[in-house]
C-alpha cells in the first residue's frame, strides 16, 4: 500500500551510486535471457569460469561400458565432486539422487548403435522433458564430414530453436569419425559451425598442436572432451593443456571412471581445472588420496 502521508519513515535511494548491471562471466554468453545464463552457472563455477563435467553417457550406444555397469554402485560416489554431470534421461531417473546439486547436460540425440552408421542421429527426446527434468543443457552430436553431417547439423539446430524457447542451453559435440584426423585445422572447422549455428557451449576433443587456436576461433566456450583412457598422470597433463591454451572446463569419462581410484581422479582434475595446479602435483595429490583410501579399507579375514 502506498506509504501514509506524513510519515516519519527515512528512505535511501542511494542516488550518489549508479545502477549496476553485472556482466555475465561466461565467455560469449552476455546477450543470453537470464534463465539460460543462470543453468550455465550451475554448469561452469562462477568462481573459476570452469567446469569439471563428468561424462557417462557412453551406454546411448556403447550398452554397459566398463565402468558403467553399475551406475548406482561406480558413478554416484563421484557426483559431489563434480561441477555437472553428463548423462541419459533414463540413467538420471533411474540412477541418480535427486538431491543432486549437479549442473545436468543430457544428451538429446541417438539413434544407431556401435554396430551401425553413429553418424545416423536423430532428436532422442523433447525439451519438455530436459525441462521436467530441470536440466541446464541438452547435448547433440555434430558430424562433421560424416556421412550424416548435415542431418546432424539440423538436429542442432532444432534443438537451438527449442532451447531458446525453453531456456536451455544446448551443447554441440564434435563426433569425430574413424577416418576423421583430430587436428587443429578439422578442430577449428567442426566447433565453428557448431557456435554460428547457435550451440551455447561445444565441446571437442584436444589436439597437441594449434589448440589454442580451436578456443580463440571459438566465439562460445569450450569443453575438451577427455576421449580414450589414459595413464593418469597424462590425462591431467593433458587437462592442464587444454585449460592453459583457452577451454573452459573439461568433460571427462573413461579417464575417471576407469581410473584405479576414481574419487581421488575426479578431485585431482578439479585441482587442475579450478586451482590451475601443475600436473605433477595433482598427480601426486591424486596418489596420496588413492593411498589414503587404501588404508581406510576394511582389511580381509
């Protein structure tokens, strides 16, 4: 109600200090609404402008790959420790608390199995149900020089329409076929498109050469995707790479889940995508805590 004339009430309009509008701290996403820049901040940590994304959705075409054959049991102990999980819509409902703070990315596209064409991909599911489901982002494959390159791109492109309307980010994956070399040149081409064509994040694989280039071409943020198993101590050499020569964050699977001690790989990455610390010492941080573990284990009888 409106105040009561005369009033003794004391107000502040504080008219000696200007409007503030604070800029949004992910790389190219200024001009978003605000409900899609505020699921990106439940991906990326806003203290760090990173995101340490755990990846396991690898069963849409692999079935139960190793490490994943139980969620439940392997991948759950490791949710806390990540900024955002990257996953099925049927391994969320099924598999993960819903008292999960995690950033949720699902992937949105599928079709053709290990044993087809990966690069025959349609739409998997509605932007009705990424919302039901209160997911920051939805996650299609882009096959760039595949066979199905341009169905691909237009289930791109449809999402980006529907996420729009919604809200929801959507993250272009660069699928990087058999006969498809990883460089910088085909690195620079894939995530480009991807980002012109509305992806709000893409996320691709690292290259030793000219990746630099991959991130400074790119107008949006990118994610290295973490790819085939590695000896630890690689895989944070190569985390530590990517996020010196211009990602935002990486979307790690196998080089955690498959790691001898998982729950100290995941924090070690964090060390390094978060804290900048040197691969050696994350490594050595990763041992000390894989030892520490060791030692609280309940000894046989």
């Amino acid at each position: 109600m409106p105040d009561v004339e005369g009033s003794t009430e004391q107000k502040e309009f504080y008219l000696d200090i200007p409007a503030k509008n604070q800029a949004f701290f992910l790389k190219g996403s200024g001009a978003l609404d605000w409900g899609v820049q505020n699921r990106l901040s439940r991906i990326f940590n806003p203290s760090s402008s990173k995101t340490v994304m755990l990846a396991i959705d690898h069963g849409y075409f692999q079935g139960p790959t190793t490490g994943l054959e139980r969620v439940d049991v392997n991948i759950v102990p490791l949710v806390p420790y990540a900024d955002a999980l990257m996953l099925t819509r049927g391994i969320l409902r099924s598999s993960i608390p819903s008292s999960s703070r995690n950033g949720i990315v699902l992937r949105a596209s599928g079709g053709p199995s290990i044993l087809k064409e990966l690069s025959n991909e349609n739409i998997a599911m509605d932007m009705e149900d990424a919302v039901r489901l209160n997911a920051c982002a939805v996650a299609v494959q882009v096959f760039v020089g595949g066979e199905f390159e341009t169905q691909s791109i237009h289930n791109l492109t449809r999402l980006v329409d529907m996420g729009n309307r919604a809200g929801v980010a959507v993250l272009g994956v660069t699928a990087v076929g058999k006969d498809l070399v990883r460089d910088a040149k085909y690195l620079r081409l894939a995530v480009r498109i991807c980002a012109e064509l509305g992806a709000h994040v893409v996320k691709t694989y690292y290259c030793p050469e000219g990746f630099e280039t991959v991130t400074a071409s790119c107008p949006v943020p990118v994610v290295m995707a973490g790819g085939k198993k590695l000896p630890e101590l690689d895989a944070l050499v190569m985390a530590f790479n990517a996020i010196d020569q211009g990602a935002s964050g990486v979307d790690m699977g196998r080089n955690i889940f498959q790691a001898d001690a998982p729950v100290a790989m995941i924090q070690a990455v964090g060390k390094v995508v978060h804290e900048g610390m040197k691969p050696q010492h994350a490594y050595d941080f990763y041992q000390s805590m894989k030892n520490e573990k060791k030692a609280e284990a309940p000894v046989a009888r």
